[in-house]
C-alpha cells in the first residue's frame, strides 16, 4: 500500500507541474486582441460583379493572414466585417454608422469601392478619426486631404500617363498597330476620355489635365459621357471617330467597355482608336465578353493581372478560390489592399502594442508610409498627411493575339492634383 500511495502522488505531482507549465501558453492563446477591419462593398447593385469578386478576396487574405504564422503579431486576431452599399449613398451611410459604433471600434474602413459612396463617407471618417483606405481617387476624396486614402493614383495622372505614351509612341515604327495606322507626322496626336456618366467617370477631365496634356503635344477633343447601363452608345463613339481621335480613355468598368466595342464594331470604326482601359477595367474579363474585338485594347494600372507575376501565397489563394483567371484582377486588388492594412496593423502594434490600436494610430502609421510594396501590385505606394493617393507609377498591359501581355514595366503617373508638382503653371 505505502508504494502504490507514493507513486499516486508523484503522479498528481507530476500532472500538476505539467498543467502549471501549459497553462500560461493556453492563457496567452486565448488573449489574442481582436482588431476590426471594415469591407464595404456594392454586392447587389450596378458594381456588384466586380466588387463581389473583391469582397471575397478581401475574406480569403484575412483568412490566410490570421493563419500564416509570422504575417500578424501573435497576439492579434485580424476580424473583417463585410457590408452592402448597393450603390445607394443612403445605405453607405447607414452601414459605415452601424459598423463604427460597434465594440471593438474598427481601424479601418473602405468606403464601398465607388466614388458616390467614398464622398459620403469621407466626413464621417475624418469625425470618427477611422481611416478609410479604399480605391477611388476621383478628385473630392483625395483633395483636400482628409482621411480617404486611395490605394489608385489620381485620376487626372492616369489619363495624362496614358496621353504621354500616345505622344511617345507617335511614330511609324510603334509596335502599336492602331497608333501606327494613325500616325500622321503633319498633326500632334488626340485623345479623349469616354466615361460613364457619374463622378467617377467625369473625374478625369479637369484643367490641369488638359493643360499638361497641351504641354506635352497631344491634342484634346471633348469627351463623351455614357449612363451606367447604356443601351446605344454609336452617337457617342461616331462623334469622337469623327473628330479624329486617336486614343479613347475608358472612365469606366469592362462591362460597358465591352458593350461600345460591340457598338464601334456594327458602325465599322472599332479600328479607328487604341482604347487605354481605367486602372480598375478588366482586360481579362473584356476578352471573355468580346472576344476578337478585345485584340489590341490597352489598360494603365497598378494590378498585376497575370497570376505569373504573384508571390506563392496569393496565387494559392487565388487556386484555392476556384475562380479561375477572371478573378485575378479583383484579387490583385483585394490582396495589394489588406497587405496595406497588414503592414498598417504590424506597424501600429510595434508603435503603441495591439491593445492601444485605434483609427489614429492607423492614420498616424500610414501618413508615414513611404514606397511600399504591396502584395500582387505593380505600384509602389506612399503617404502622408497631404497625399492620399498613393501610386504614382504604374503598368501597361494589352491584349495581343488573345493574350493579355505587360508592354510597359513602369511609367511614371504625373501629380495633377491642384498642388501637384507636375501642375503646369
């Protein structure tokens, strides 16, 4: 009996010692900090097939995030919440003040992906002092500074890069075959922006657009302006063809790009203008919509479109999805965005320790944020106090025999904001 009660009670001792040491790890387990994020996204209206596409990213890479060991600091749980604008302002509004008045407060926010639903929010992240970090770099929701910040260059860049490439590729010998069918050494070149009707697409023709573009020895001709669901867009195409355009600025997504190639190709004049496709239009999905017609189209961005260019991790990400290659432009941009807020939040918990985390912490990393290189991106990105539209080079793809093939590394995206440095004065 004396033997059998000693080793019972090595045996709870030993237990004991056993639970004493793992019972600090478990405790530290489970005092993970949970840090919220917030997706808004239109997933029901005019933008949803694209935005949906996003919105999943945005889940998948905070799902890898929160399990890749070494992305986040031990002790944070990265939580994003996703929300439905539908496009509508009025739901915008009540989804941001629904999803900010929660407890944990949020750090970071997007305004929806769109410019209307961005404008409502910008007042109401600078009063909550939450950063919202989104896509949109339409004038009023990057100028004046406030607290959206664009993970796109300015809009007014964009189309002056795609006007400098037009004037730098004005020779006979451009590898480019609708510039080189125009070329014409007696006349400078033209462009011009067709663009949905709305602030997005408006957004690009502004004086200091028009001014460095003259500077530069490209002729401008009026744009044309289409709704968001078009029905007939000839008028608008043949008006631009007869002006002599040489390079037509799509301010809008795939889906109405595809449909005015569709119309330029009944009327007979598909062939009368190199289209160069917005930062967010879709050279992958343009080609599954019009096939052949999509053959020569050019888009200026900072996604990396081809699965080829993605570290392991994201195009794992993007296999494990199931989507396919027509997703790979939404993915880009999903995981070139949370790899920001990955940055901002490792940033942030070295600078004040994950449980004093909040919005102005966030602002206060980011506004320091300088050359970044985001995940499954072209662009570096910068911020600051003043700039809130972080690229300021990006690529150039174009559809070629089917292919969708990079023909420009890196062009440099000229600050057109009114205190821009490239302002023509």
């Amino acid at each position: 009996m004396d033997k059998k009660w000693k080793l019972k009670v090595i045996t709870s001792a030993l237990i004991f010692l056993f639970a004493l040491a793992v019972a600090p790890m478990s405790i530290h387990a489970e005092k993970k900090v949970s840090l919220v994020t917030v997706g808004m996204f239109d997933l029901t209206g005019p933008y949803s097939g694209l935005l949906s596409l996003s919105a999943r990213g945005f889940n998948d890479f905070v799902e890898w995030a929160n399990n890749h060991p070494g992305y986040l600091p031990d002790n944070v749980k990265w939580v994003n919440e996703t929300y439905d604008t539908g496009l509508d302002i009025g739901k915008a509004v009540a989804a941001y003040q629904m999803a900010t008045s929660k407890d944990p407060i949020p750090i970071i926010t997007t305004g929806g992906l769109a410019a209307p639903t961005i404008l409502a929010i910008k007042p109401l992240a600078k009063r909550k002092k939450i950063p919202c970090i989104d896509g949109s770099s339409a004038r009023p929701i990057v100028y004046p500074p406030a607290w959206t910040f664009s993970m796109q260059a300015c809009y007014e860049g964009m189309l002056a890069a795609s006007a400098r490439f037009l004037k730098d590729n004005w020779r006979p010998d451009t590898p480019y075959k609708r510039i080189r069918d125009r070329y014409d050494k007696n006349r400078n070149p033209r462009i011009s922006v067709m663009g949905w009707d709305n602030a997005f697409g408006r957004g690009f023709d502004q004086k200091e657009t028009r001014d460095y573009i003259k500077s530069i020895g490209v002729d401008w001709v009026t744009p044309e302006y289409i709704p968001l669901n078009p029905t007939d867009t000839t008028p608008q195409i043949l008006r631009l063809v007869k002006a002599g355009v040489d390079m037509i600025y799509f301010g809008m997504y795939s889906e109405s790009h595809a449909f005015i190639l569709k119309d330029a190709a009944r009327v007979g004049v598909r062939d009368k203008f190199q289209d160069m496709g917005f930062w967010a239009d879709n050279l992958i999905q343009l080609k599954s919509y019009v096939g052949e017609l999509a053959d020569g189209a050019m888009q200026l961005t900072g996604y990396q479109m081809d699965m080829s260019e993605w570290n392991p991790h994201t195009k794992a990400l993007l296999e494990k999805s199931g989507l396919g290659e027509n997703a790979a432009l939404s993915y880009s941009g999903a995981f070139a965005w949370c790899d920001v807020y990955g940055e901002c939040i490792r940033r942030a918990v070295k600078k004040v320790g994950a449980e004093n985390v909040t919005g102005q912490v966030i602002y206060d990393v980011i506004t320091n944020l300088t050359d970044y290189q985001p995940m499954a991106y072209n662009s570096l990105v910068t911020f600051s106090e003043k700039r809130m539209a972080g690229p300021s080079s990006a690529s150039i793809y174009q559809i070629q025999d089917g292919k969708i093939v990079k023909i420009v590394k890196s062009t440099y995206v000229p600050d057109l904001l009114p205190d821009g440095k490239d302002v023509v004065r």
